[in-house]
C-alpha cells in the first residue's frame, strides 16, 4: 500500500502544473490592464509571474521605488527628472489621437490639424474627454500636441513657447478630464469625443458599449506616440527580464497583443489589422525639460469659465486711417488658437477724452464674436485722449482672474496724470499697454511694470502678433 500511494503521489506532482520559477513585482499605466490575459501567457511561456500595481503615466513616473520592472507609456518624464533606468526595451506602440463620433466629424473636416480642434472648441461647436494630465500620459499629450502646434516652431517645446492664450481655445471644449476617460465617455451621450490612444478607442469600438462606433481621427500636423518600453528596475532581476522581453517580442506575443490589445506590433513580421495600419504622419517631439511640463499643467489647471479680458481701446481722432484699421484688423483675425473662447468674457472699453462705450460679452458663440466685431466696428472718434481715466474706468470692471490690454497711439492730455493714477493700487490686475504713434513709452511702461503686465512695442512686430501674444494671459 504505501508503494502504490507514493506511485500516486508522483503522478498527481507530475499532472499539476510546476509553480512559477520566478515572481517580480510591476508598475504598470493605468490602461496597461488590459494586458492581464497576455501577462497569463507570459507566466506559463517564460515562469515569471508578474504582480502588477496600475498607475497613470505622469503619476507613476515620480517614483519606481519598490517595483522590480516597470512598463509605462513612454520614458520621457522620467527622462526629465534623470530617472530612466537603464536598460528599457519598446514592446509595442499607440499613438495619441481623437475618436469622434459620426455625427461631429464634419465639424472638425476630414483630417483637422490640433488648431482645427481647438478653434471648434473655442466656439462651442465640439466636446471632448481626455485624461487627467496630471495623472495620465494620455492626457498630456494631448497638451503636448496642442502647444506644439500651437507654437509653429517644428522643435520640441521650450517653457517661453507655452502659451496660456492658446491652449484657452482648446480647453474650453473640455467635458471633462478624469483618470479612465474611456469609461466616462460611455456613459455620457453629451460629448462629441475623446482624446485618447489609438488603442483605446479601437477596443472601445470593439466592446459593443457604443450606440455607433467612433471615427478615428489622427492630426495632420502630428501626434504623440507612446512605445510601452519594459524597463528593469531592480538589476539583479536581469535574467528574469530577458526572458520577459524575449517573448514579449516574439511573433507569436505580438500577434496577441496586437489582437486582444489594439497595440501595434514593434516586430516588422506581425501581419498587422487593417485598423492598425492608418498612417500617423508626423510625431511631435517631446519637451525636453520638465518646466514645459509644470507650465502647461499650470495653464490647464487655470482654464475653465470666469477668465475676462479687457480691451481699452484708443478712439481719439488721432487713431484715424491705418491706426485704426490696424486695431480693426487684429479682432477680426482672432481666430484658431487666439479665438475669444466659449466662457470668457470680454469687455470692450472705448476712449477718447472720456469713456465714450463699455461693452461686456460672454462668449456662447459666433453671434458673440460678431457682436464684439461690430464696437470695435465704431466710427465714433473724438478729440482729447484721457489714458488714464479709461484705464482707471476699466479696472473697476474687473472681475475674478482678468487681464487688460490698453492700445493707444497718443500722449494723455485729459483726465488723470499717470503719477494721479499711480497713487491709488487696483490690485493684481496686469496690464499690457501696447504702444504705437506718439504715446509716452515711459508712462506706458511705469504702468505695466506696477501691475505685473510688460510693454508691447507696435512698432516691433504686427499688432496683430501683439494681441494674439498677450490678450488674456498672466
């Protein structure tokens, strides 16, 4: 008897499966979830078990302290911060783009550019989701894509090229930002779309939760790509980790993730889905320092409703001709980037030697825009120019976070001296004088400087370039 039960023993041992050789613990991305049937696979495949704690990229990236491997988005943050572990291989790619729903695809055109994005949603005419940026890869990129566009430079952004003013257009058709944007877009009927990875979407679309899948749009003028790489962090796990990679990067784990994930392949063999085959065109580069990071969380932290900007405007006599038709010139061509946005209000404050109109719009939509159009549209011009009785007159309208923008062309002889002015504080209100004809650059910029704002010469560049520079930023 116990011969025959020790045989019994041996044969039960040999039917159960052997217990994994080796187990790691791993910080993932949060949408790296999706990855549990594969990470089975692996675990029979190579014997390494890995335990798996999800993290938003950005979030995940401040610290790998405790984590054997690490598998995120991308290593940019923690290249910035001088964390990148050594040894990182790509195990597949996704890139950063928009799902739109059938219905607002004309809206944006057949293959919008990020200034095409961000002018629609100025206007009201389209709602997205995205990410957190604060916690999600995903979710900066798309700050990453509208900024870089929005610079024109062709070069990774530098903290001067972060403009607040325009990433407001963008923002201000933000439905929402949340740490699994997929998951609230399906339950909302509200939005027109969703800034997310490529891989997202597609398994969205794939998942049946839609009424009508959404049409995947990819930037003209660039993308963010993520590449998934493996990174080891502990170094005496280094076996373990070859062997991850290496059948992670086999044809076979390849063709898996790309079938169950919607990732694309990095091993050129994989015969890839038609949907996985799309040209992404050009990708963005990466800001290569972390104050263009802290800038545009900075901005997008401060967008939203509330914001006003002011606009007191030179309607002396003296302004007519080219000066004025200038002035005409730079509102009608706020556009793109540098619209007025759904939200913000603008207060048109016009001047000779009194306030001779005041007019305060929040911005819905075009009839708005139209309707600002139409003050600074105003032949009514007037002798004297009262500068600093109009600045003043302006600055008790200010409400919340505003800035203002004075344009002028002469000296003041009416009202107030700046020393008058001067004496008596408004706050932190900045000003940004823009200067152009005879007006005082001493008194312009004593007021600038007093209120955090600066000086715009006219004369240096277009005062079209000048207002789209300034107007509304602190």
């Amino acid at each position: 008897m116990r011969a025959l039960a020790a045989v019994l023993l041996l044969v039960l041992a040999a039917c159960t499966p052997s217990t994994p050789e080796v187990r790691l613990k791993m910080l993932a991305s949060t949408e790296l979830a999706d990855l549990g049937p594969v990470l089975t696979e692996l675990r029979k495949a190579t014997g390494v078990e890995l335990t798996v704690e999800h993290r938003g990229t950005v979030e995940a990236s401040r610290s790998l302290a405790g984590f054997d491997l690490a598998w995120l988005s991308t290593t940019r943050f923690l290249r910035l911060r001088g964390a990148e572990p050594e040894l990182a291989s790509s195990v597949m790619t996704s890139p950063v783009v928009l799902g739109v729903k059938r219905g607002s695809r004309a809206v944006l055109g057949e293959r919008p550019t990020w200034a095409d994005v961000a002018d629609r949603a100025a206007l009201g005419q389209f709602r997205y989701g995205m990410a957190d940026p604060r916690v999600s890869g995903g979710g900066m990129a798309a700050l990453i894509g509208v900024a870089t566009a929005a610079a024109g430079t062709g070069a990774p952004l530098r903290p001067e090229d972060v403009s607040c003013d325009r990433l407001q257009g963008f923002l201000a058709g933000r439905a929402f930002d949340v740490p699994d944007p997929v998951d609230e877009f399906a339950r909302r009927s509200d939005v027109d779309g969703l800034v997310a990875h490529e891989s997202e979407l597609l398994s969205l679309n794939a998942s049946g939760r839609l009424a009508e899948p959404l049409e995947i749009v990819y930037p003209r003028d660039g993308i963010v790509l993520s590449d998934y790489p493996l990174m080891l962090v502990e170094p005496a796990h280094r076996a373990a980790y070859d062997r991850v990679v290496e059948w992670l990067r086999s044809p076979d784990a390849q063709r898996m993730i790309a079938e169950r994930t919607w990732r694309r392949p990095v091993e050129p063999s994989v015969v890839r889905n038609e949907k996985l085959r799309a040209d992404l065109g050009t990708a963005l580069y990466f800001p290569n320092s972390s104050e263009v990071i802290d800038r545009l969380l900075l901005f997008h932290d401060r967008a939203g409703e509330g914001r006003q900007v002011i606009f007191v405007l030179d309607y002396s006599t003296s302004m007519r001709g080219p000066r004025l038709a200038g002035l005409r010139e730079a509102f009608a061509s706020l556009n793109g980037f540098d619209r007025f946005y759904v939200g913000e209000t603008v207060t048109i404050v016009r001047f000779a030697g009194t306030v001779l109109e005041e007019r305060s719009i929040t911005v819905r939509g075009k009839q708005d825009l139209d309707a600002l159009l139409a003050v600074v549209a105003s032949d009514d011009l007037r002798d004297n120019t009262a500068i600093w009785a109009a600045l003043d007159h302006a600055l008790r309208l200010a409400r919340g976070e505003t800035a203002v923008v004075l344009m002028t062309d002469g000296e003041n002889n009416a009202g107030p001296s700046v020393n008058e002015f001067l004496r008596v504080g408004r706050g932190e209100v900045p000003v940004f004088p823009i200067r152009f004809g005879e007006a005082s650059t001493a008194e312009l910029d004593r007021v600038a400087q007093a209120s955090g704002g600066r000086l715009v010469e006219a004369g240096a560049k277009s005062l079209l370039e000048a207002v789209r520079e300034i107007r509304g930023c602190r």
